[in-house]
C-alpha cells in the first residue's frame, strides 16, 4: 500500500476512484477491490483502513485484485480526500425531502452513469463503515450523496454489497466495453419463420381447431415468433416438433380446443 495518492485534474476523464471510509475487516476491503477489478476501476483509496496482511482476509477475498488493484491501493487522510476529489458518499439512508440537506438530494447509481461523465473533476465515490457507513459530518463534506433504491422497509446493503451494485452501474465509465462475449444472435431468416407457421396452421387443422378461430390464433403465434426474435436453429427445432405433433393420429380426434 503506497503513501502517496494520486492528485486530482491529472485526466479529468479518467474512472472515479473508490474510497473506503474506517473500514472494520480487512475481508470488505478485499471485497470491494474485487468488485472494483470486476468493473475496470483500478484506484482504491483508503482512510484509517485495518491492517492489510498480503497472507490474510484482505488478500483472500480480493481474487485477481491482489495483483494491482489491492497492492496498489492509497493511504490517505479524510481531509485530503474530500479537498483532492469530488466526493460522492454513498449511504443507504438518505433524507426523503430538503428538511435536511445532509443526505439530501441524492441520486441513484443509474442517474450518476449518465451525469458523471460530464463531470469535469476526479471523482471518487466514498463507502463508509460496516455498521454505521459515513458519519453525518462526514456526509456533510461530500459534494453529492449517492443512494441505492431498496426495499424501505430494509434498505440497508451491507459494505460489499453497496460497493459492487454501484459500480456494476457505473461500470460504462471504467470499461471500454461492457458488452457480453461477443456471441452470434441472428434472428431466422423470415422464410423460415413462414415455415413454422404454416406447421402450425397444418397443428390447428389436425386438431381441428374451430375455423373461425384459427386466424387468431395464427396471429398470436406470428406475434410471439416476432417479440421472441429467435435463431434459425430454434426455429427449425420449433417446426420440427409442430410437424411430428401434426403428423400423430391421435391428435386428430381432438375437440376442437387445444
């Protein structure tokens, strides 16, 4: 853990950092540079942290973040950090209206994805303790506060948990791409879809559906095909089975009904 942090307005653009404020256990702190690493962030500042054993919980729990993330995490005093960065301090309590302005406004994880990139400062968002998170007078240095809407009837995330949903939202800020592997999804070719409802006109006939209801019915199969949007290989899997089910005997000697 090195004692020299990084100072702000070096790249305005460049991912928030992600503070850690008294934190109790060193398996959090390892938590936490596992989501980070998880995300693309790469900058963990801490204040008043435990004592990170590289054989012990911190390390244990950290995964890959062992090799950069962790080891390269920041030191730093609370002063410094809320006169270095544009601080966010993320609570699980915010105030519902404007009689307090300690944890009013606040926005969510999803708001701060589209606002922070027009943020022209380095950013870091701020976790508090285990039990209690950030202090008010703590809270009350922070430029903004950052909630995660919950259940209100239990709306309190524990310091992992926190960490990770907010940064799975900010994650577009970090990574160039948040894209899944990248894994062919082409949807069949029409004349293949018209092939599967026609076996599923020849099922309604063979089950000899009322006439006065087979355009209907035709019309919402087309219609769930159109929202499912689905492969060749489905397709064709989907047709096979409508033509074997028109082709049993015994499914011409139905009422009418499906």
């Amino acid at each position: 853990m090195t004692d020299d942090f990084p100072r702000a307005g070096a790249d305005a653009r460049e991912p928030p950092a992600v503070a850690v404020v008294g934190a109790e256990t060193p398996g959090n702190v390892g938590t936490i540079a596992r989501s980070m690493k998880n995300f693309g962030f790469e900058s963990l500042l801490l204040v008043d942290p435990p004592p990170l054993d590289p054989d012990g919980e911190a390390y244990g729990y950290a995964g890959q973040a062992r090799e950069d993330v962790l080891p390269n995490a920041t030191e730093i005093a609370f002063d410094q950090l809320v006169t270095e960065y544009h601080t966010i301090g993320c609570t699980a309590v915010p105030n519902e209206d404007d009689r307090s302005h300690v944890r009013y406004p606040f926005s969510t994880p999803a708001e701060l994805a589209e606002r922070l990139p027009t943020v022209d400062a380095s950013t870091a968002l701020v976790f508090g303790r285990e039990r209690v998170g950030l202090h008010n007078d703590e809270l009350e240095r922070m430029d903004e506060v950052c909630a995660i809407p919950a259940n209100p009837a239990y709306p309190v995330l524990n310091l992992g948990q926190a960490a990770t949903v907010t940064l799975y939202e900010l994650r577009e800020l970090a990574l160039e791409t948040t894209q899944l592997p990248d894994v062919e999804r082409t949807r069949a070719p029409e004349p293949a879809i018209e092939r599967c409802v026609e076996r599923w006109q020849a099922l309604l006939a063979a089950i000899n559906h009322p006439d006065e209801k087979r355009a209907k019915a035709t019309r919402l199969f087309r219609r769930v095909l159109g929202r499912a949007d689905p492969t060749e290989r489905e397709v064709r899997t989907l047709t096979g089975i409508l033509r074997r089910a028109t082709e049993r005997p015994d499914l011409r000697d139905g009422d009418g009904e499906p």
